[in-house]
C-alpha cells in the first residue's frame, strides 16, 4: 500500500494502514515538534533531510537545572575546601566573621570610603577574621582589583 508521509510528504510504501511517518527520524521529528523540545526536531529535520546515519541529537547538551547547578557548584566547593588550604582558611575566616556579626561581637558598619549603608566585610588578612574593613560592593571590588589586577 502506498503512503504519504505525514512529516516529509515523501510516499513511502508499508503493509500497516496505521503507519503515518515513511522513517523513525520522521516519526522522532513529529514527537519531539509535539513534545516542545525544538532543538532535537531542528536537529533531526537536518539528519533526515541530508541523509545522516547518526542525528545530531546525539550532541545536544540537555540545559542544567538550578537545582543541577547549585548541586555542582557545591560538589566544586566541597572538594576546593578539602584540597586547597588557602581556600579553607579564607573561608573559616568568612564563617567565623559572619557567626561574630550574628552574635554581635562585630557591628556592621557603613562603607569605610564612601559611608553607604550598604556594606560588606573584606579581609586584608584572613588570619585575623574579626578584623575587617567595611566596604561598599563598588569599592570591595575595586580593593580586590588593586590588590589582584586581571
């Protein structure tokens, strides 16, 4: 029985009256248009149109989470911190800093340079965690560049 392929148009020949699509990349193309997931479809119409063995899809890299991303970002830190000791150290001083200010020992203060409200804490010497200067996010950045230019 001949047929008309309801994705390509291409007639195709087959003994099922219920077959809709002359190939399986025809049939994946229509599924995934359905489904919503465009770049497979683009990829596969390529695949089917010039005759590729192996579709494209093959190579899509499926988009990260945020749940994905922060489960990643703190697998990174967790082996940073075991690993490197100049990174730990950095960030117990941060700890113990932020644990001070929840308990009061340190106050938060305006910017040191320009007396924004909206301040940070920086280090000048991680050894010394309750020691810091109260920094704005402009000129916290601008300390890090003069003491580390890119």
């Amino acid at each position: 029985m001949q047929k008309q392929c309801d994705k390509c148009g291409e007639v195709f020949t087959t003994m099922k009256a219920s077959k809709k699509f002359c190939s399986t990349k025809c049939w994946q193309l229509d599924y995934y248009e359905k489904k919503g997931d465009k770049i497979r479809a683009r990829n596969l119409q390529y695949a089917h149109k010039w005759g590729v063995k192996k579709p494209k899809e093959l190579w899509v890299y499926k988009r990260k989470t945020e749940e994905e991303k922060s489960e990643n970002r703190r697998r990174w830190e967790k082996e940073k911190y075991a690993n490197d000791p100049n990174y730990r150290s950095r960030q117990l001083a941060r700890i113990r800093a932020n644990n001070a200010l929840i308990a009061g020992k340190i106050t938060k203060q305006p910017c040191k340079t320009c007396g924004s409200e909206n301040s940070e804490m920086h280090h000048a010497d991680y050894s010394k965690p309750f020691d810091v200067t109260w920094l704005c996010r402009k000129h916290h950045l601008e300390t890090h560049m003069a003491i580390t230019p890119p």
